[in-house]
C-alpha cells in the first residue's frame, strides 16, 4: 500500500500520507469538529500512531486528506490488507476519491461508513473499475449520548474494572464476543496486541456471588470523545438488565473523564439493543454501511 508519491494531486483534490502525525495535523481539526461522525479516523489514527505502522500486517497504512478551498473536508484510511474507511462524503467527493484511488493503483477490498458515503463510494468504484461492490449482511447505527438515564432498579450486583493482571479473562470475553459476531477471536496473550481489542478498558457486571455475566469495554479518550464497544452478554443470561448495567458503568466512567461526546455502536437487526441504549439516553446519530469488493480475475 502506497501513498501518493508519483502522481501528484491537484490543489483541490484527495491528498494521501503515510505519515499519520501529518494527517492528524493536517486533519485534526476537522476530526474534532463532527466527532461522533470521524470515530473510526480517529480511531484507527491513533492505533497506527501508537502501535506503529507495522501493527497491521505487511503493508503500510495509508491516510487521505480532501482538501477544497486550503481546507481539509473530508478523510480516509486505508489499512492492509485493504480496509478502507471513510468520513461523512458527498457523491461528487465520493466518485473524486475512487478516482484518485484508481489512478494509483490501490484495489480496497472493502468500504465502510455513514450508509450514504459507503453507497456513493461503492458505486463510484464500481464506475471506475469495474470491480463488483456486495453490500453487507450485518449493517449498524451510530448512537450519541445525551443525558444518561440509568435503569430503575439496577439489576443486583456490582461493576468490576479489569486491569492487566485480568488479560486471560479480557480474552475470553473478547473471544465470544467476536465469535458471536463471526469476527476473528483473540488466541491468545501473545497475538493479543495486534488485535482491536487490545487498547480498550473492560468492565464486568458480577452478581452478588461474584459470578460475571456481561461484559462492556471502551476506547481510550480520542479527540474529545470515548467509544463505548463492546458490550456482551452470553445468549443464556440475557434479559435481567445486565448489559444495561455494565453499559450505564462504563458510560459513567467515561463521563468522569470530561468528554465531549459518548458513542457506540449496534446492529440494526437487534431491536433489543437498539431499545436498551435508547433507554439509557443515547440518540441514533447515522447508520453505517459497508460493501466488500471483487475484480475480475481475482479469488
């Protein structure tokens, strides 16, 4: 994966880096400026600023910056092996992009964001390559907290933080969370850091004998913001208001922190999570979308 370094842009026009401090100083303030809707840039911006470019496999991640005007107004990652990731775009910006993109050589394997850009993208690519663009099955919904309602009664029992001495149980958990969503699960100690798991603080809801029965992670304060994800309860304890509980922990916690804006993510396809974060006061801010690509020739 490759920057821009043989084509050069026009002044108005999609810029890429691989230099993530230049992205983020370039585009820093845009970021902030809608934060619930830049999650995932900033997101995965800080990950490769921390870990390193070389956490994600071979290949180098790659950063676009949309500049109009001497202002960035749009951005996009693009991890290995071809994971591409985009803020809120309009189609004309959307089909710029797939331009740009195509004129360099870069063939994502998939697209995701707000379900306007992911379409317009998807389409775009398809204009400008010929590549098959599929919709995915599973398709999400943004939230944004206003004021947290807490559920009335709590469920019995108590919160606990796990710190680093509770990696084999982070992992667990983890796994079956990513297993329930058809991700790949966390082996374990040692792949853990490569992993989207890894920089996430996790919280139990334990009942009174001390038995875990859900579990709710959340990012690291980015930008102003914290994303709340994940938030697991096993099929068969469901429906007591445990993940109600954990959830209302964790979105406390992070309150304490002086945030601008909470948010998370769920499916769609489940009313009852749906329901349950609309309950403790979060507000549906977009819904997602994301396509996976295909080129002729290719497996």
């Amino acid at each position: 994966m490759r920057a821009d370094d043989s084509r050069p842009a026009a002044p108005d026009d999609w810029h890429l880096v691989d230099d993530v401090g230049e992205f983020l100083r370039r585009a820093g303030g845009f970021l902030r400026g809608r934060p619930w809707m830049h999650v995932m840039q900033s997101t995965w911006a800080e990950r490769v600023r921390v870990r390193g470019a070389g956490a994600f496999g071979p290949g180098a991640p790659a950063f676009g910056l949309l500049v109009q005007g001497g202002e960035v107004r749009g951005t996009c990652y693009l991890l290995p092996p071809g994971t591409l990731g985009l803020s809120p775009l309009a189609p004309p910006q959307a089909d710029a992009l797939a331009a740009r993109l195509a004129a360099l050589g870069h063939a994502p394997r998939s697209v995701s964001a707000d379900q306007d850009t992911a379409t317009a993208f998807a389409g775009a690519w398809q204009r400008h390559t010929g590549a098959t663009a599929r919709p995915r099955d599973v398709r999400v919904r943004l939230y944004r907290l206003g004021t947290l309602t807490p559920p009335e009664p709590m469920p019995a029992g108590r919160s606990r933080v796990l710190g680093e001495q509770d990696l084999e149980e982070v992992i667990h958990w983890c796994g079956a969370f990513a297993r329930a969503l058809g991700e790949a699960a966390p082996a374990d100690a040692a792949s853990w850091p490569r992993t989207r798991f890894a920089d996430k603080r996790y919280t139990l809801w334990e009942t009174p004998d001390g038995t875990p029965v859900s579990v709710a992670g959340m990012n690291p304060l980015i930008g102003g913001q914290i994303q709340v994800d994940i938030v697991y309860t096993p099929p068969e304890l469901r429906g007591h208001g445990y993940a109600a509980a954990v959830t209302t922990e964790v979105t406390r916690a992070a309150l304490t922190q002086g945030v601008r804006d909470v948010v998370l993510f769920a499916d769609r396809s489940n009313p009852t999570s749906n329901a349950l974060y609309q309950r403790l006061g979060y507000r549906a801010a977009a819904d997602w979308g994301a396509y996976d690509f295909t080129y002729t020739g290719r497996a």
